[in-house]
C-alpha cells in the first residue's frame, strides 16, 4: 500500500488514459508515438501514466498524429483546461495537507463509498456539532477561527459528495454500535447526530445506513480499523481502498486488487450480519447521558 498523496488527480488520471487509448488505436507503440513527438520515450510514459500534466501544445500534436478529427481534438483539449483548473478544496490548502487533499479528489470523484467506521460516525455523515467536537480532539492547539475552517472544508466535502444535486455519491455505512453509545461532545449535540441518521433510515436516499448490534459477534472486520472503498463510473479507474490511522502518515491508499477484494468481502459479510437499513436508529431520548 502506499501512503495518501495528492496526486495524481483522478481528472489527470483519466486524461492521460484517453491519452494512451487514443495512440492504441492508432497503432502507435510508445517509442514510435515519442519519436515522432521529438521526445524520450519516458517523457510520453510520464504523461501516460498521469505523473505530469501535458502542456496544450503538446497534446495537440499527439492529436494530430493520432490523426484525431478536429472538432474531437478541441473537445479533448478543452478537457485538458478542465484537468489543470486546481479542486474546489484549493481554499483550503493552508490546512489540507496532500495526503488529505488525495483523498477528497479520490471521495469527490467516486460514484460509490462503502465504509465502516469502528470508532466514530462517518466524516461524511457528522453534523456540524459532532465533527466540531472530534476537529478539537484531533487539533487540540487550534484556534476558533482555524476549527471553523476546518469545519467548513468538512461541510463542503459533504456538499461535494453525498449531497451534490447532480449524481450523489452513494454512500453506504456500516457502523458499529458502540459509535451510538458514545457521546461526542455533548448530550445535545449526540442527540442531533442520532436524528441525523435517524433520517437516513427512513428517507434513504443515495445513503445506506447499517449498524452492526454487539449481539452479532465477531465479523471479519473486527480485524480492521476504519475503511472505505471508492468506485468509479469510468472502467480506467480501479477501486480504492482507504484505511485509515490515528495520524495521517498511518493512513494508506491501494488499488491492489487483492485488498480491495478482500475488503469488499469482509464488509458484505458483515452487512449480513447487520439489520436492514430500514431500521430506526435510537434517538436522543435513549442516547447515555
């Protein structure tokens, strides 16, 4: 596995392989394609693998080499504008560190999210008061003004995702009991996040809520901490699983095939486990005190 970054970004990433896709088509070998373009083979190997953002000139006599209709290449260069434009969480960056910044453009991008969360509610399901009180335990040293940022980049990484008007991440949670147990905060501010995912049960959505009752025992992912899968609308981007750690340099991102399945196992284990989505969740007036 390797560590978060921020880039390539999943923009660039599909960019580069139209890129590739384009010169197999046109029956171009890599070291021809780079001849041709008066570069070192590596250089086209970098640009093909989204390790660096091509120039317009550039990709412009790759079109024409690969003998790209005209009105096809304005629309691919004008996607190339799209790619090098930085993300909407660019704001953000005196707070966002890159391995963070990875992961929201990873999150951002995906059509689907499975997560289990084994401690906490999910980042993209907290309320303002319950991920107010977490950003303070996280940044004991910060001030008010940098928590309410921190705060905003939460709520616009939500807005980004599970409630963006157009095609909505599917978010679909498991959590654990005891994430129900325990106040965040205050009585209060537990009480709006039970409501909060009360609602989910009740009005779905693009949102698939399930908690796993300590009643069911072990489950494969007892051996786990927390961890989403990402899926994408685009068959070039593998699956991305993200596990994550107390500090973000123990947090790791993968698209090995072979963890990512070995996740999605254990979390539809797991769910089978779990009652159905339909299933109320206990509100503030049952939440400890």
């Amino acid at each position: 596995m390797s560590r978060p970054r921020s880039g390539p970004t999943v923009a660039l990433r599909l960019f580069a392989s139209e890129l590739r896709a384009r010169r197999e088509t046109a029956g171009f070998t890599l070291e021809a394609a780079a001849a041709a373009l008066g570069v070192h083979e590596m250089t086209l190997s970098r640009l093909e693998l989204a390790r660096t953002a091509p120039r317009r000139a550039t990709v412009s006599h790759l079109l024409r080499l690969y003998g790209t209709p005209e009105a096809e290449a304005e629309t691919v260069l004008a996607s190339l504008e799209e790619v090098r434009k930085p993300g909407w969480w660019h704001p953000y960056r005196d707070i966002l560190p890159d391995h963070l910044a990875g992961v929201i453009d990873l999150e951002s991008a995906a059509s689907l999210i499975r997560t289990y969360a084994p401690g906490v509610v999910p980042e993209l399901l907290q309320t303002p008061g319950y991920a107010r009180a977490l950003l303070e335990l996280r940044h004991p040293r910060a001030g008010a003004e940098e928590i309410c940022r921190r705060l905003r980049l939460l709520e616009e990484r939500q807005r980004h995702t599970v409630h963006r008007a157009d095609r909505p991440v599917r978010l679909w949670a498991l959590v654990e009991d005891v994430v129900l147990e325990r106040v965040i905060g205050s009585r209060e501010v537990m009480a709006e996040q039970l409501a909060h995912l009360d609602h989910f049960t009740v009005h779905r959505g693009a949102v698939t809520l399930q908690v796993i009752p300590t009643t069911a025992g072990q489950h494969p992912l007892l051996l786990s901490g927390s961890a989403d899968i990402l899926r994408y609308p685009h068959r070039q981007l593998a699956d991305r699983l993200i596990v994550r750690g107390l500090h973000p340099e123990a947090s790791t991102v993968t698209e090995d095939k072979g963890a990512v399945l070995a996740y999605l196992a254990a979390m539809d284990a797991t769910a089978a486990l779990a009652p159905p989505p339909t299933t109320r969740i206990r509100t503030g007036k049952d939440s400890p005190s």
